[in-house]
C-alpha cells in the first residue's frame, strides 16, 4: 500500500489556487478517486508525473533505485528546444509545443511549492553559420521556424559578432530565436523534489523495481521490487529513463530503449560573457546567470559505460575554442556524463501498454526530456486518471514502428 492520501497543506492549496487560473492548472486538486499509482523512476518525468498525479486527486508513489534526480535529468543541459527540430516529424514539434506552452506554469507551480529557484530564463539561442559547417540548416531551420510560428532573426557577421562578442570572425552570419529557454536541471529537480515533498507524495529511494505482478482478471495490480517486497497499486507508470529497455523485457515487454551517453564539460568567465545558448554541429554553449558556461555533449552508444573520456572532453572543447575563441581562458571547473534514454526515432514512449491493463510508459525522451517534462506530466496524468487525449498520440505509442531513425535516431559511431 502507498500509505493514505494525504491532504494538501491549506496554505499551499491556496497557492496553487492562485496561479490555477492559468489554462492547465483548472483541475487542480479536483477531489479524485485516490488512485494507487506507483511511479517507477525517480527522474523528471517520474517526478514531475507524480506531483501532476496528486494534482488530480491520485494516489502516487516514486520508486526510485538510486537517488530521485540524479541520472540523466541531473546531467542534461536543461535546453528548452530540441537540437535541430526541423528533422523531426510535425507531431514532435507539436507535442514540444505543448509542453513548452505549461512551462511557466509548471516552473510557477513547483517554485512556488518549494521555495526555490530553478533558473529558469529565457536567454535566447544563436545558431552561427559557418563556411564550412557539417550540416546546413538555414534553410530547413526558417522554414520550420515560419511554419511554427517560432519568432527567428537573420543576422550578419557583424550582428552576430556585436551580440556574442566571443565568437569566430569566420561566422557568415547567425539564426537568433530570441525567445528560447533554459532551466537549470539540478536546481529544477530539487525544487520538484521538495514540492513533492510539501505535498506528502512518498518518494523510495534505494527501491528498485523488478517485476510487476497482475490480479486475477490480469491487471496490473503490484510491483515488486529487489529484494521481495510487493507494493499493491492500481496502476503503475514505467519511467525509468535509459533502464525502462531492460525492465520492460523483465516484465515480458519490448520496449526499445537504451542509454545514450552524453559528456559536458563546464566552463567558467565573467558572468554575461556568452548570452545566448550558441549551438553548433559539434558542440553547444549554455551560458548560466552566474558566469558558468555548460559545454555539451557527445553522443555515444556505448551502454551504461559510466565517466567522462579526455577524447570527447578534448573534442568538446577543440569546438568550443574554434567557434567562440573569446572563451579560450575560461577556466575549466569540471566534466560529467549522464545517460539520455536513447529511442530509435529519438521520440518519446507515451501511453498505455496493450495487454497490460494498469501498465503505462512514459520514456524515451532522449535528448528532449526537460523540454518534454511539463507536457509528459501533463498529459500521463490526466490519461491515467481516465481523461483520454483529444490529440492524435500514435506517434508515441509504446508499439509503435520507428521512423525517422537516420536523422534523430541513434548514433551511428
Ligand atoms: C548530456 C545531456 C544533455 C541533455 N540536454 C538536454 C537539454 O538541453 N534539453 C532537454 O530537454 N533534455 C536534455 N537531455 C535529456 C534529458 O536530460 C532526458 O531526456 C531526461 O532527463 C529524461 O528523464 P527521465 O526521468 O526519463 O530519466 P532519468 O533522469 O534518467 O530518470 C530515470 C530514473 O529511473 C530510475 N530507475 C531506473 N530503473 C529503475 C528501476 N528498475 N526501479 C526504480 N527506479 C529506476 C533511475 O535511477 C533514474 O533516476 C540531456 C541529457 C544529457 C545526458
């Protein structure tokens, strides 16, 4: 059993009453029916579905094998638009759409909840246009940009230069969408924590998930995890990143998810000195408030092999000095790695599980889970408690064929 549903807080209820006059949140605390939903994974997408499942009147609990926030949504860079989006289907930008739209209410919400600041800020992203760049995407980039409605700007060496003082001489030029975000992960998935903390959702650690037990009409009706123990649900939510591939299989199910490891390394300068996300074929710049500059990230399909290499940190950094050279004395502070829950088409797992009653998955989010994680929450809470999508989900359907998988999919090398 998950324990009693605990009432929320009155002063807390309140605060949230106050942002709820915002589309998403109209719902909020409507009297459920105190579904049992054990959560597995302890991520962004676990946690965030489960403060938006007790929103609704659920019975949540994380389970979470580790630390809750410390793998890939700890790592990530916490960018608010995928890499290069125009080589996804249309289905995608309209689901990133949808959850980009719940940003500010979400990051009110669980700011607000917590009492902490998660950073969140919209600092624009810059993609220079070189000679001799990999991969053109002017083109493709306005096109999708008109198409979506994104607000995009043309410079020209010189305005791209007098925006970003560090960068090449070389630049042709530059794309500027004034409007994008960023979110500082670690910082975001504390102030998550903590809500779900303020509101009494029970979050497990060191419990990790093994095994799923069915009720005599073959619903899924408990997990089980290492070590014995059964915890009774009424449903449960598969949403354990990069690992989801291997217990699905545990569970009888074919899910093909699997790690995609990425390294950062994190520069440090005068706080202002880069003020756009400047993104790059070979590298990305994410500039935080404080003067810290995240340098990411490789792609690479080496399963859960775990720290940073000097090759790839070497790699990122050789980009970095050759697109921005104003940053050759930034100080370097330190590396990390996490591992994105790798799909082949690069697109989420969303929905229920045919066969499985009370079984549903939400992973796979690659490289896109923060920008993904309001939109996620959003929508698995709802379906769970009964709502049923009114958009077209197939795309993300759990058995569905992969498409696209030569330009967003895994990496090849
Ligand atoms: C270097 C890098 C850069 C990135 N940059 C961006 C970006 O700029 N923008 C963006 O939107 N996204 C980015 N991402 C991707 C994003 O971080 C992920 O898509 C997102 O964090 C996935 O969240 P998750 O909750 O599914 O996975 P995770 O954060 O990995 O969480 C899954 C959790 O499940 C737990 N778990 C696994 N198995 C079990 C089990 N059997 N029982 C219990 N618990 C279990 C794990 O311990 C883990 O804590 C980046 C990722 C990386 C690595």
């Amino acid at each position: 059993m998950h324990g009693g549903m605990v009432a929320m807080p009155g002063r807390f209820r309140k605060r949230i009453a106050s942002i709820d006059s915002g589309e998403s949140f109209v719902n909020a605390f409507k009297q459920g029916d105190g579904r049992r939903v054990a959560v597995v994974g302890g991520g962004i997408i676990g946690c965030l579905t489960a403060l938006y499942l007790h929103r609704l009147g659920a019975n949540p609990i994380v389970l979470e094998k580790g630390d809750a926030g410390r793998e890939s949504s700890w790592a990530g860079a916490g960018i608010l638009c995928p890499i290069h989006p125009w080589l996804y289907p249309d289905s995608f930008t309209r689901l990133i759409d949808a959850s980009l739209a719940l940003f500010p209410s979400m990051n009110e919400m669980v700011e607000q909840l917590s009492d902490l600041k998660t950073e969140w800020q919209s600092s624009g992203m810059m993609i220079p246009l070189f000679a001799d760049d990999r991969i053109h995407h002017r083109d493709d980039a306005l096109a999708w940009s008109k198409r979506f409605g994104w607000q995009v700007e043309e410079l020209d060496r010189q305005q791209s230069c007098e925006l970003e003082a560090t960068m090449s001489g070389h630049v042709g030029g530059s794309l500027l969408w004034p409007n994008v975000g960023q979110v500082r992960n670690p910082r975001l998935l504390a102030a998550i924590r903590k809500a779900l903390e303020i509101c009494h959702v029970p979050i497990r650690e060191q419990a990790e998930v093994i095994g799923v037990g069915k009720n005599g009409q073959g619903d899924v009706a408990s997990v089980v995890l290492a070590g014995g123990e059964r915890i009774d649900t009424d449903a449960v939510l598969l949403a354990a990143g990069s690992w989801s591939g291997g217990l699905a299989r545990q569970i009888g199910l074919e899910l093909p998810v699997e790690p995609v490891k990425g390294q950062i390394v994190l520069l440090r300068d005068e706080p202002g000195k880069v003020k756009h996300i400047i993104k790059h074929d070979d590298v990305y710049l994410v500039p935080r408030a404080d003067g810290h500059i995240l340098v990411g990230a490789s792609m690479e399909r080496v399963g859960f092999e775990p720290g940073t290499t000097e090759a790839v940190v070497n790699n990122l950094l050789e980009a970095t000095y050759r697109i921005t050279p104003g940053l050759k004395d930034s100080k370097i502070i330190q590396q990390w790695m996490g591992f994105r829950p790798g799909s082949p088409d690069g697109m989420p797992y969303l929905g229920p599980v045919d066969g499985y009653p009370g079984l549903w998955v939400a992973t796979g989010h690659y490289r896109n889970g923060v920008a993904l994680a309001p939109g996620t929450a959003d929508l698995m809470s709802r379906w769970i408690m009964g709502e049923a999508p009114q958009v077209d989900l197939s795309d993300f359907r759990v058995n569905r064929p992969a498409v696209n998988i030569d330009k967003v999919g895994f990496p090849t090398a």
